[in-house]
C-alpha cells in the first residue's frame, strides 16, 4: 500500500493490486478522517431514530435476522485523482489508487426503514460514524456524518454492510457495520456506522455543506459531490515500464456511477483514440469492467498511452479535469509512459 498518513490511517492502493476484479480486504484503500473509533466501546448496536413511527436499536444479529443481500461495488475516493489538478487542491495527495472493489453483503437499508416506517414529511437519513474529531478549519469535535436523500436510502442496493467479501468487516473499512452507497463517491458509505436519523429537514453538517461540494471559485454556488464520474485506469503496463517492440497487451479498468461502461477507447502519443479496447462482461451494475487492447507496439522509444471511458449516459472522459477548490472528482484521463525496446 502507498501511506499517505499514518494517525489517521490513509492509504491507496498500487495500481497493479487493481488488476483483479476484487481487491482484497488487506489491499482496499483506506481513507479516513479521524481513524478508527474504540469498539470495545460500542456495543454493536444501530440506533435508527428520527421522523419515524417506530424508532428501533438493532444489534448485529437482529441486522442479520432481517436478511442480507450481497453487492458487488466499486468504492471511489472523491478525491482520487486529486494530484493530477493544477494548481494543487489542499487534501489528501491521491494518486490514481483510491479506488477498490469489494463483494459487500448486508441488510438494504430499505428493509430497515420500512420497519421503522419514515414520517410522510421525512426527506433525508443522515448516518453517523462512531468516529469523532476537529477537523482543522472547525472549533469543535464532530463525528463523520453525512446523509443521504430518501430516494438513494431506499435503492435496492443501498446496504448496511456487515460483510466485505464475505468475511466481517476490518476495522480500518468501518467495522462492525458501515453504509454501501452504490454509484456514489466514498463519502457517502460512512464507516463504523452507529446511528441512523430520519430528517424532515437537509441535513447542514459540515460533510455535508462544508467539504464534498464542487467548489469552482467562480460566481456560482458550490454544488454537492454525489455520483462517481467516469474513469479508467491503465494497470498494465505501468507508467515507466520498458516493454519489448511487437505487440502488447493493455490492460485496465472502467468504471461510471452514472451507468454501465460501454466504450474505452486507446489513445497513443497524443493524437485522437482511434482503436477500441475490447470491454470484459460487467461483474456487476456497481463495479468497474476490466478491459484490454492489442497494442502494436512497432516503433521504438518512448511513448504515451491514455485510456478514454464512455458511459451508457454518455459521459466520456477528457484529457484535462476541471480544477475546483477542494480537489473532487478528477476524472481527467491517465498519461502512462511506456519505452518501447
Ligand atoms: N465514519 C467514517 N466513514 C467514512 C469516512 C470516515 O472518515 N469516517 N471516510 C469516507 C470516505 S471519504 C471514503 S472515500 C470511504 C473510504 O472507505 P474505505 O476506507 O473502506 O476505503 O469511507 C467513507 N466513510
Ligand atoms: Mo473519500
């Protein structure tokens, strides 16, 4: 793993652990503001209160008694790519590795709130983390909190995650529960998850109105950063690689939160991708889809490849992302440079 920091534990991933379709539980990257919580100290049990008609305290086997569901994700980083903006954002300096896939398997938070039944005037559900901390620009202690319109609270896939493939969760990805927010950047799949509130107002907390917006600096109001942009990455070969002349294989990984990838497209040296990679059955409406192209590696030197996703919305990437003031969703393409000998 690439550490960026130590106490709180934040870490990527290389991009050659990206090749496989699941990253394992050891190799996921980490990101977390404050760190782990103490979980002597928690009891393992889920308060689900608010607007409701019924408010509940779940212990993880009542969770499991309400049946599970498992999902196959990809988990984005907002600020993945974040190094790659000019001038440089203050935040954590992501490379490309804050992204991973796990097999996630929990109860859908839908099955929960229809038991405890949301007032009709109920608009959000805001989840808690246990762990607590001053961010730098704040005076006082918060917890990690962040919510979640209703509609997304009740997708099918959204889950309260007991399982990361298949065994209980690591402490450093929100052990025992965390929340699952498909399509979403990480910021929403809040970790070491201890309560649950149903608003009847939007919730204005600071991870809400205060980070996690696009903020261009410009006359327009910041606006919230919800769905993961298109991207694709190159896990083979790697930047700096030398590779012998004749043809190489190109391997990688798309992904969209807005739709299934149906297009990466293989760019050399600068000019317009003319060529197609050829696109992997998806493993799942949530996760990225591996990828490859034959590359006719003929002349020798050096050599710049970039890959180019489209989604079934349409969205494609571009070569340059559009700086905002905290660093998020910089979906620009990869430059890998490779020698050919
Ligand atoms: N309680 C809590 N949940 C959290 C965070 C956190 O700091 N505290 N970080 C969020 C962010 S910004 C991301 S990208 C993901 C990272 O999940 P991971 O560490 O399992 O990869 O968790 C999210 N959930
Ligand atoms: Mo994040």
């Amino acid at each position: 793993m690439r550490i960026l920091s130590v106490d709180p534990l934040n870490a990527e991933t290389p991009l050659e652990d990206l090749g496989d379709d699941l990253t394992a539980q050891s190799r996921f990257f980490v990101r977390s503001h404050f760190g782990p919580p103490d979980l002597s100290r928690r009891g393992d049990v889920l308060e689900v209160v608010g607007a409701v008609e019924r408010a509940l305290r779940l212990k993880m086997a009542d969770l499991e008694a309400m049946g599970t569901r498992t999902v196959l994700m990809t988990l984005e980083c907002a600020g993945n790519g974040r190094t790659g903006l000019t001038p440089l954002p203050s935040g954590e300096p992501w490379g490309l590795g804050a992204v991973s896939t796990a097999r996630w398997t929990g109860v859908p938070l839908r099955t929960v709130l229809e038991s405890v039944r949301p007032k009709p005037y109920a608009v959000e559900i805001l989840a808690t983390g246990a762990d607590r901390g001053r961010p730098l620009d704040i005076a006082d202690e918060i917890p990690f909190a962040r919510s979640l319109p209703l509609a997304k609270a009740r997708d099918a896939d959204t889950l309260l995650a007991l399982q990361m493939n298949g065994r209980p969760i690591l402490p450093e990805h929100g052990a025992p529960i965390r929340l699952i927010v498909p399509g979403w950047y990480g910021m929403a799949s809040v970790k070491w998850l201890e309560r649950i509130e149903v608003l009847a107002e939007p919730f204005r907390g600071y991870y809400q109105l205060g980070r996690y917006v696009y903020d261009h600096a410009d006359e327009n109001p910041p606006t919230p950063v919800r769905t993961i942009r298109v991207r694709s990455v190159i896990v083979s070969p790697l930047d700096g690689d030398a590779v012998p002349q004749g043809q190489v294989i190109v391997r990688g990984k798309a992904w969209s939160g807005e739709g299934v990838i149906v297009r990466v497209q293989i760019g050399v040296d600068g000019a317009e991708p003319s060529q197609d990679a050829t696109l992997a059955p998806p493993i799942s409406p949530h996760a990225w889809r591996a990828w490859e192209f034959a590359w006719g590696a003929t002349d020798p030197g050096r050599h710049l490849l970039r890959s180019y996703a489209t989604d079934a919305k349409g969205n494609r990437q571009t070569d340059v992302g559009r700086w905002n003031r905290y660093g998020y969703g910089n979906n620009a393409t990869q430059a890998v440079a490779v020698t050919v000998e």
